[in-house]
C-alpha cells in the first residue's frame, strides 16, 4: 500500500464523502480531491474520497509521477505536480447490482415493451446476469467476465427469453448496442471498453483538476461481489487473468459467430441462419448453434421438420428450451413441449421468466387441467408478477373457482401502484365476474372499484347492472341515472347506460313515456344507436303512436344503411319493422323497403325471401289499382 504523505495545503483529516464528476475546469485555487504518496520510492498521487462516474464509484485511484529527480521540494502539494503525467499504478471499481439496473432501466426501457418491474441485475460466479420483464414478455442474458489486459471485456451467454419478437441474442446483441453506447463497443457477441483503465483515467482526473494519466501496463483482476455490491480493480502488478472455462467456451463461439451475430443484430435472420449453418459445419451438433437455428426455424411452419431433425440428431428435445417447445407444439407433440418447459423453467434462475415460461405453457397447452397447473406454478415462482396471477384469475373464473378466482381479484388489487390502477383492475375483474355470471361478486368487485374512483360512470353503470340481476330494481335505476350524468360530464353520453335505463323503466317499472325518452339521447356516433331506434319504434307502437313508430323504424332502417357493418340482430329489427308498417300501418311500400334492406344483410335467408315476394306482389297490385284509379 502505498504510503500518504499530506503537503502543507491539504485539509486535515478529511470526512469520507463523495464527489461527482462534471467535466469542468478547475481553478488552482480549488479544492482538488488528491494528495501525494510515495509507492516503491517513487512519489505519486492517489484519490482520498470517492469519485462518481455514472453508476460505477471510482473508490481508488493511485498513479506514479516517474522521471522525478530527488530530493523534490513538496511544499507546493498537490497542485504542484498534478499537471504532470502520470501513470496509473492501481484503481479500484464499485457499484451496486441495484444501481446498474437503474442505469440499465434508462437505456432499455424499450427494449421488450413497457417494464412492469425494475430491471434485475444479479451476480453468478464470474459473471452478471441482466433479467427484463414487460406485461407480455420476459428476457434475460448473461454476461461473462473474460478482460484482456487492460481491456474489459464481457461476453453474451444463454440469452433466453419468452413472448419476444424474434431470437433472444437478437434482444440481447441490442440491448448491449444501448447499453453501452459512449464508452464501448460490440462486435458479435462480445463487449469490449478498450483500454478502460485510461479511459477512466481521462473521465476523472481532468475534471477534478489533474493530468489523465497513461494506463498502458495494468491488467484487470476478478471481478468480485459481496452481497449487492461489485467491485473491480485494475493494477499494474496483476498477472494476466485465465478466463473461466464457460467464458473461454463462450469466446470460442462468439469467434465462430461473429458475422451471423452481426446479421441477427441487423434483423437479418435469413443472413443469420446461414452464418449459424456455417458455424455447425465447423462445430458440429454444438447445442447453442442448434437451438439458434431451430429459435428461427419455429417462426416457419415450412422448417418445422427440417429442424426437428437437426434437434434430434444433437440433443434430447427436453434440454432444446422454449426454442424446442414452440417446434413440438408446431408438430402437435404437446407432451414434448410441456417436458421441454419444465426443464427450462428447472433451470432458470431469473424468477419472472420462468414463471412467463409456465404461461406460455398454460397459452398452448390443450388440458384445461395442466393449464391451471402450469398457472398454479408460475404463480408460485413470481408471486408479485401480475401476468400469471391474471390469467390465473381468468382461468379460474373459466372453471368456476369463485373463490380462487377472488383471492386473485385481491392480490391484483394489491399489487397495482396508486387509486388510479387499483380502480381498472377492479373495473376488469368486476366485468368478468358479471360476463361469468357471479353477480354477487361482480357487484363487491364493483363496489370496492367505486371506493377507488367515486365518479366512474362505468363502474357506476356496472355496479347497478349487478344490482338489476339481485333484483333491486329501483337501486339499479337510480345508479344508472348517475352513470349517465357522469358520462356526460366528461363529455359523451354513455349509451350502455341509457338503454339499459331504458329497458328498466319499461320492462320493470311500466314507464315508456320516460323509457322512449332515454333511448332518444342515445347519440348518433354510438354502435347501439340501430337499436335505440329499434326500442323507440316498438315503444311507440305499444302506446299507440303509430306515425311516430313508422318515423322512428325509417330512422333505424337509414341507421342500418349507412352502417359498414350492420350491427347484430339488423335482420330482425328490420322484419319487424316490414311487419309493422304491412299490417298496422298497411303500407307495402315502407314494408318492401325495410325488407330489401334486410335481403341484403342475408341475402340466403330463404324465409326473408318469400316473405319480400310476397310483400313485392302487394306493391304491385297496389301499384295497379293507383293507376286505374287515375284513369
């Protein structure tokens, strides 16, 4: 270690704190993190606090000032020697596993979708592993520490992945491009920050007021972590470091992969495919080059074969990983794939993507019961994602499990973040415990939305449907009434809300004055405007308002007519309609136009046929008497 010597200008006993780096010119006069040391006879200078660049603490910084001649005069301190050129003799690297996935969130934000957890940097011997996590998709890859010399260098190892779009090397090779955009490059499959003791060198100690020192003769040593944190040092009196025996298998194939890596990076998978064929013929049955070429032979069903052979001839489809399941499942093996998802999940270390894994399963897999098993698990491993445990929800309610289906409702509510989120997953749940029919929790579900967000007009419209199915009516009605204020608070009038009011005070409460009137405000952009009409008319004609019924049927049929597609249930409003306008109205020519609008929504519909017939020779007889009436 080498030995301080404090100059005459320097601070006594200095409190630990830490200085940030900010690329400035420092007056002579200012304070400059450093003082003098003697190491091996030779005067130098070291860092007495931390400096923080980026996510990585230089904790330690030691340079040597050679071609001095003794005896030196010290008493200027540090400021007289710190513009010449050193050279570095050790530095010392920290920084928190927790602190580089922040740093990583920034810069893969976008990589596979909006994240729905921080990103997870985690440690295994030798190495880094870098996990992602979206809604839908799952990621994660290694990195293996394999420096040489003076230059630190890490190399892509078992990137795997679920819900991707594509490889994941591909997301991997990009993920590395953002990562290490400014002060590294990749080439391939290998990252490299050439000559990084200088480059460091060149980041702090000019911004701190000193000279960037050369680093041509230190090496860097193993890369250590103890608990959260990493540390990594660089000396000039370290050996060469023997890379591990996965990182020396890894550098073996990043050397054969090079160009296809390059290829995969670019989205070229044809170039890639063949560059990967390329490296088999050299490394024959080599499973990573297997399972790359099968990973983008299962995107075609034309290969499926194809790469089923090459899977078989190097490895046992169970170690082939979702690569080797999605390729069973394309060749309906679905016992091949499940085996294949067991063991890769077995293996996985990254919780959140073996428990996507399991989903993915439970997406594919035909036995409802395996289904639910393979949701059973992927819950248990990643109890705080939400994806397993909503779509265990569903598969739950799917199998009438009221209340496993609950106890799920419950933890989603608890995981979502803010009144806001907490308000929509109860709003979803809610809605499909009515679709399934559970009315009794939809209507709590609802009810504990509505805590969330008092004013929701959907929620509000919810809860009072849920309401109509116990059969308080009346409490139905009047929430309705305040759904439908709500709505149009906000700017829309929500026409659920108003038919179902109205279908309320008809059926239920034997008002069609105020039922007709509620249907009316329906507006005119909503997909159930063709209905509202539909009510309105058969109101009408119930009390008795016989023009205003044959008015109100004219403006549906205009509705259907101007619709791209005719909305469910045209054919019959429109039969209705010919029928009232033939016999109550007695007017064949109105009914003929309903029924020639109806013709071409179900232009096969042999009943609809005889009936327009019919109708047809009706208008023509009347067509005939109004002309012998005018002779």
């Amino acid at each position: 270690m080498p030995a301080p010597i404090r100059p005459s200008n320097a601070p006594p006993a200095p409190a630990p704190k830490r200085t940030r780096v900010e690329p400035q010119e420092i007056r002579d006069e200012q304070r400059v993190p450093l003082r003098l040391t003697v190491t091996r006879g030779v005067l130098g200078m070291e860092l007495y606090e931390p400096i923080e660049l980026g996510p990585i603490e230089v904790s330690r910084l030691g340079l040597s000032l050679p071609n001095l001649k003794f005896p030196l005069d010290l008493s200027g301190g540090v400021p007289r020697f710190r513009h010449r050129r050193g050279e570095l003799e050790h530095l010392e690297l920290r920084s928190s596993l927790s602190g580089l996935g922040v740093y990583l969130e920034r810069r893969l934000r976008a990589l596979i979708g909006d994240l729905v957890r921080p990103v997870s940097v985690f440690a295994k011997r030798d190495s880094l592993s870098v996990g992602l996590v979206s809604a839908d998709a799952a990621f994660a890859f290694d990195l293996l520490w394999a420096p040489d010399g003076r230059h630190a260098r890490f190399v892509i190892s078992d990137a795997r992945g679920v819900g991707l779009a594509g490889p994941p090397l591909a997301f991997a090779l990009r993920a590395l491009d953002s990562a290490v955009s400014g002060f590294g490059t990749r080439r391939g499959r290998l990252l490299t920050v050439e000559d990084a003791g200088s480059l460091i060198g060149r980041r702090v100690l000019p911004a701190i007021g000193a000279r960037a020192p050369a680093a041509a003769n230190v090496r860097f040593g193993e890369l250590a972590v103890s608990g959260d944190e990493l540390k990594l040092e660089v000396d000039a009196t370290f050996a060469p470091l023997a890379a591990s025996a996965d990182a020396t298998r890894a550098l073996e194939l990043a050397g054969l992969t090079l160009d296809a890596d390059e290829a995969l990076a670019r989205g070229d998978l044809d170039a890639a495919r063949a560059g990967y064929l390329q490296a088999l013929e050299r490394a024959p049955r080599h499973p990573e080059l297997v399972r790359l070429i099968v990973g983008i032979d299962s995107a075609s069903n034309e290969r499926a074969e194809a790469a089923q052979a090459m899977l078989v001839e190097s490895m046992p489809v169970t170690r082939s990983g979702l690569a080797g399941a999605e390729l069973s499942w394309q060749l309906r093996d679905d016992e091949a794939a499940r085996q294949a998802i067991a063991e890769a999940t077995q293996r996985e270390v990254f919780a959140p993507l073996a428990a996507m894994l399991w989903c993915r399963l439970a997406e594919r897999d035909p036995s409802p019961l395996e289904r639910l098993a393979a949701l059973d698990r992927a819950v248990g491993l990643a109890p705080g994602l939400e994806a397993p445990r909503h779509r265990r929800f569903h598969a739950r309610l799917a199998r009438s499990d009221v209340e496993g289906a609950l106890g799920d409702a419950e933890h989603l509510e608890a995981m979502a973040r803010g009144a806001r989120a907490k308000h929509a997953i109860n709003l979803e749940t809610a809605r499909a415990f009515m679709s399934a029919g559970f009315v009794s929790e939809a209507r709590r579900t609802f009810e504990r939305a509505l805590r969330y967000a008092p004013d929701d007009p959907n929620a509000t419209a919810g809860l009072a449907r849920a309401l109509v199915q116990a059969g308080r009516r009346d409490r139905a009605a009047s929430l309705l009434a305040r759904a439908i204020t709500l709505s149009e608070r906000k700017g829309k009038s929500d026409a659920h809300a108003l038919i179902d009011l109205a279908l309320l005070l008809a059926n239920d409460l034997k008002d069609l004055p105020q039922a007709i009137a509620r249907v009316r405000q329906v507006p005119a952009s909503s997909e159930r405007l063709v209905e509202a009409r539909f009510l309105e008319a058969r109101w009408r004609a119930n009390l008795g308002d016989i023009a205003g019924a044959s008015l109100a049927f004219g403006r549906m049929r205009e509705a259907i007519e101007l619709s791209s597609t005719p909305p469910p249930g045209a054919g019959d409003y429109l039969r209705e309609a010919a029928a009232f306008e033939r016999t109550t109205e007695r007017d064949p020519f109105a009914a003929e136009r309903h029924l020639a609008v109806a013709i071409r929504i179900a232009p096969r519909d042999g009943e609809l046929a005889d009936l327009y017939r019919a109708v047809a020779a009706e208008v023509a007889e009347a067509t005939r008497l109004r002309r012998e009436r005018r002779l």
